[in-house]
C-alpha cells in the first residue's frame, strides 16, 4: 500500500486519491499514508453486503478518523458511501452485488418502493456522516440516481458515459451542476480493449468465471491507447468545466493479472492503470508486481502540468 500511495503522489503526479472499499484498519492506514504524502483524500468506506447496521458504524468509525485527519490539517472529504442501491442489501432484490445488477438489468424491481427505500437509507447515512465528520460530505451515486442533494456539500457522481463529441459530456454533466454545489466525479475510466468506453460501467462483463482459469467471452482486442485516450478526453472535460474534483478508476486491480494469451488476459476486463503481472501465472497465490500501462503514462503527463 505504502508503495502504491508513493507511486500515485510521485509518478502518477496525483493530486487527490480515493480510498475506498471495506475494512476500517485497511482504509485508515492508507487515508493516513496518503495524508502524510500531501494528498488530498476522498475516504469514501464502502462495506457491502451486509446489516444496515454494520454498514453505518463501518461509517461512523472511519468518519471519525476522517475528522481527526482533518483537525490535524490534512485534506480531507468524506463519502458516505457508493452507489447504495448496489452495495446496501434490502434496497434492491438480490443477496449479493451481482444479484442485483441482475435483477435491476431484468427489472425485477418495484421502482418507487426501490426509491423509497434509498432515499431512508441515504439520509440515515448523512446523518452519521455530519455527527462524526464536520468537513465537507458527499455520497457517490450512479449517474441516474435520484438524490437529495441538499443532504451534502458535494455532488458525486460514478461517470461512465461515452459520447463522440465533447459537447455532449459537457452537456450531460451541466445538469448536475443546478444544485450549486461543488461536483466531484467520484469515478471515471474504461476497460482495456476496443469498445469498452461505449459498454461504461458494464466493461468488466466480458469474463467467464465460472471457468478455472476464469476466461475472457469473445474475440475482444486488447488496446491501452483506447484506455489512455478515453481517460485523457474525460479529463480535459472536467477540467474546462473547472469541476472540484475527478478519481480516475482505478490504480491497480490484483484480481486481474494480465497475460500474453488473449484468452486469459483478464488485465483487458480492467479498469486498472496498472497491469498485474504475476510471477508464477499458472498460480493464482503466486506473488506479483504491477507494470504502468498508456493510461499511466498518458494521465502522469496530464497531472505533472497542473
């Protein structure tokens, strides 16, 4: 992690990291590493499936630590969370994450019961949000979800679209702007072949898991320049429209290491700047490094000149 954090203030020439996910020791070692590197921080705890309960004390207790980083200086914002209709059981059909997807992708779904149901529980996370953490909060939506933005100080967006023109992201994104408020992209990036920026958020549905080795569906085409050109575009966007803040997603993804074999190179179902390269690819416990891919280099070129 230590290494990682480096990487991203140094070479990356980051300004801001998201540390997201679950496991409060995990996600406040590396709020505070990135802290003592000079990064600004988005901690934004994202315990999936599991009680309402959990999920908000996992909250409260890195909001907490979020609020003793602030005190001592440090940049620092809080989402209370990502996408709860995804991660937060009970407010979608479907035990798991990918059992909802399904199921909102089948419509499965009672629409307004589903709306209600996030709207009591994003306000129940704001709620502990402000009583621990007293800088400025945000939540990470989808790019559809109806939100009551007034509950936060910034508006965050999960950003996925792929246009042919500029003018339409510009266009698209303005309509999150009439709350006049801050909009930060909580998440942007693509996949690493030709035509993942047209299938967004959905890039990574290319893999067959239920083979061992897991494998990739199809003939798709491996390509880091659609990638680097992909996250280089969005980013000259945000930037003419002066946006408070833009996460390109993700840093390194270890559960897709890449190989020379199309048909294994899950590295292409990733949205990763990195590509994983392990050291016994026949062993899946095998130790591995990470290698920068075009769309390091391409954003590190982009960062270095702010």
């Amino acid at each position: 992690m230590r290494g990682d954090i480096r990487a991203i203030a140094h070479r990356l020439h980051a300004g801001s990291v998201k540390v997201t996910g679950d496991g409060v020791e995990r996600l406040t070692a590396t709020a505070g590493e990135a802290a003592e590197r000079g990064l600004h921080i988005w901690l934004e705890p994202t315990l999936g499936d599991r009680p309402e309960g959990e999920i908000l004390e996992h909250l409260a207790e890195c909001g907490r630590f979020a609020e003793r980083l602030r005190r001592q200086g440090a940049a620092v914002d809080l989402s209370v969370g990502c996408e709860f209709w995804l991660f937060v059981p009970g407010i979608v059909p479907g035990d798991t994450v990918l059992e909802r997807i399904e199921n909102l992708m089948n419509g499965n779904v009672d629409p307004v019961a589903m709306q209600r149901r996030l709207n009591r529980f994003t306000a129940l996370a704001a709620g502990v949000g402000r009583d621990v953490f007293h800088g400025r909060l945000s939540y990470a939506a989808a790019q559809d979800d109806v939100v009551d933005w007034n509950l936060f100080d910034i508006v965050g967006i999960d950003y996925y679209s792929y246009f042919p023109r500029r003018s339409q992201y510009v266009r698209e994104l303005t309509r999150y702007l009439r709350w006049g408020k801050p909009l930060a992209i909580t998440e942007f990036g693509t996949c690493t072949f030709e035509g993942a920026p047209e299938r967004g958020g959905m890039g990574w549905a290319i893999v067959d898991y239920s083979k061992e080795p897991p494998e990739i569906i199809g003939d798709p085409v491996r390509s880091e320049r659609v990638q680097a050109a992909y996250l280089t575009e969005l980013l000259g966007v945000f930037e003419s429209m002066g946006l408070y803040a833009a996460m390109a997603f993700e840093f390194v993804t270890p559960e897709s290491p890449h190989r020379a074999e199309p048909r294994y190179d899950l590295d292409m179902a990733s949205y990763s700047l990195v590509k994983v390269i392990k050291d016994d690819p026949g062993d899946p416990s095998s130790d591995w490094h990470w290698e920068p891919k075009e769309a390091f280099h391409a954003l590190a070129r982009r960062y270095a000149r702010r």
